[in-house]
C-alpha cells in the first residue's frame, strides 16, 4: 500500500449519508482502496430518514502487524 491515499484524498475522512446501499458502497469502496475502519459507526434520525457515518483512515496499522 502507498503511503498516501490515492487521488490526493485525505488520510482521514469521515463518510456520512442516508443509511442506504450507497452508503454501504461507498465505505466498500473506500475500504478497497485502501482505507480501514475507525472507530464505531454513528445514526441519527433526522425526521425523515436514518443518517450514518463513519471515520476511515489511511495507512492505519495494529501494534502486532508493526512488530
């Protein structure tokens, strides 16, 4: 993996939207670039529909993949 998002994206983003199958592809294909989760995904309910997010990185790597 580079260590620079592709495209000159941010290392962190936070993707939010309708809770949908957009949404779901766009985390799916944030993730196959490259990106990993972060943290837990948020809803909320704003009248009309349910809207989620969640924080992606890049480059993030655990402890034990760094020993």
């Amino acid at each position: 993996m580079s260590s620079e998002p592709p495209n000159g994206l941010p290392r962190y983003r936070i993707l939010t939207g309708k809770d949908d199958a957009a949404f779901c592809y766009r985390v799916s294909e944030a993730l196959a670039l490259g990106y990993q989760l972060y943290g837990s995904p948020a809803a909320t309910f704003n009248g009309d529909y349910v809207v989620v997010a969640q924080a992606i990185l890049w480059g993030v790597r655990s402890t034990l993949e760094e020993i």
